[in-house]
C-alpha cells in the first residue's frame, strides 16, 4: 500500500473529521504491517520508532507548519501509545530495551541499548533487515549534549506480547 500523502494532505485542509480519522486508522493499520514486517527480520519496535520520530522531528524543526509532518507526528505518539511506549529526552533516563538517538559527528543515529549503568551503555545499531546491521555491541558514553531521544516501554504498562491476544477466545 503507498500512503496519498497528496489526498492526505487535501483531506487535513478541508478539515473533514471523518476522512481525516478513516485517514489516520489506514495510516496506524500500514504502520502495523510496516512494524510487523521489520521486527520479523530482527528489528525492534522501539528502534522502529526512534528513527521514524527523530526523522519526522528534523524536519518539524525546519517547517514547523508542514501539516503532513504534524500528522505524521501524531500518529508515531498514537502508535507509541498503543504499544505502552513513551519518548523521553533525560540520558539519564536511559534502560536495557530502549531505543535511543544520539548524535555522533554531527549525524543521528538510532541505536537499541543492551545494557545501561549511565553514562556507559551499551549499544547496536538499530536492525531493520536480515543482514544490513553488525552484530557487534559497542559501549560508549552517554552525554546530555549527544543524546537527542530515547523510547522505552512505560514502567506502568506490562510488557505485554500484542500477538497473544484474541478478539474471539471460545474456552472448550
């Protein structure tokens, strides 16, 4: 499925609440498949969304109007929501699990923290697919003035394995 940003876009400025929710539920059900597809080749959730929202972030911070990009934001903190997720932007918030984004010579990057004793953690590049990422593990420090975001699981919400659950349970 390719997104219409374009008909999106025209949907948003002719503020029609019901396209513009028909537009966001085909949005978030793309992003599900997206998610499933990456994790199914190794990636993990949280990186997922690390990189989606850094990404979209630089460029609100250049356009702050673009009403696509405010969207397209909504949509990663609805997304984050209905996995138990949340954005946060103190390093020494930092957690085994987490996906972060720091910056290193001037570029961002997306890493998944394997472990985490602040300001030394632990990292692998984020994976998106079979084979694009080493599998080395690299430990570095962690500055407040490299660090940009981290996305983690919410401490109130159990880790809870989305696929397990059942719309329909019929007990025999």
């Amino acid at each position: 499925m390719d997104i219409e940003w374009d008909k999106i876009r025209k949907i948003i400025e002719s503020k029609d609440d019901s396209a513009i929710a028909e537009s966001k539920m085909k949005v978030l059900d793309f992003m599900e498949k997206q998610a499933d597809s990456l994790m199914k080749n190794g990636g993990s959730l949280q990186g997922i969304i690390a990189s989606t929202f850094q990404w979209n972030e630089s460029g609100l911070n250049k356009n702050k109007s673009d009403l696509i990009l405010q969207f397209k934001q909504k949509l990663l903190y609805s997304f984050m929501q209905k996995h138990g997720m949340s954005i946060y932007r103190n390093a020494s918030s930092i957690k085994s699990g987490d996906a972060i984004v720091i910056k290193q010579k001037g570029k961002m990057f997306a890493y998944d923290v394997i472990a985490a004793a602040y300001p030394n953690i632990s990292i692998r590049l984020v994976k998106f697919t079979k084979g694009d990422t080493p599998t080395n593990v690299d430990t570095i420090k962690i500055y407040e003035h490299n660090f940009i975001l981290g996305i983690g699981l919410n401490k109130d919400i159990p880790n809870i394995n989305h696929k397990s659950f059942f719309f329909f349970y019929n007990k025999i």
